[in-house]
C-alpha cells in the first residue's frame, strides 16, 4: 500500500530537517522548505524538499561543492528560483 501524502510529507519534514544547515550553507540559498516538486513550471503531485536560491545557475558553471543534492535520504529536492528573501 502507497504512503499517504501525510506520511511524505511527514518523512520529507524529518529529513530537510536533517539536512537544512548544510543546504543552506551553498551559496545563494536563501530557504530550505518541503512542498510539491515542479516540472517545466508545472506543479507535480510528487513532494520534494524544495531549495530556494536566488537565482539557478547551469550546472556546466558550478563548481563540484557548488552542486545541490538530486535526493536526500531518498526524498527528491527540487531548486526553485525565488530570488532575494527580504523581512520587512
């Protein structure tokens, strides 16, 4: 029987907690969050630890250390570009 979307997001949860210090420790991160994973600008059903950076760069001009993880304990991340986070 599948997961239900509580229990994903409820093991996605545990795991970007694990995770979150690192994550935000790359350069132009600027939040570390779980949601719905995007394709192609199109919000999919799959959840995801989702990786707010300022802006996304191609991966041909990051450096090795520069590179976000795919997946986290088997949990897919997905990098969204959201650009500066500011607190008023």
């Amino acid at each position: 029987m599948p997961d239900s979307t509580t229990d994903l997001m409820r093991r996605a949860s545990e795991v970007r907690a694990r995770h979150e210090s690192e994550l935000m420790a790359h350069s132009g991160v600027v939040g570390v969050g779980i949601g719905f994973r995007q394709r192609s600008g199109a919000i999919t059903e799959e959840i995801a630890i989702v990786v707010m950076v300022v802006a996304k760069r191609p991966l041909p001009d990051l450096e090795p250390g520069e590179v976000l993880p795919s997946e986290l304990e088997g949990v897919p991340v997905d990098v969204v570009e959201t650009g500066r986070i500011e607190s008023w």
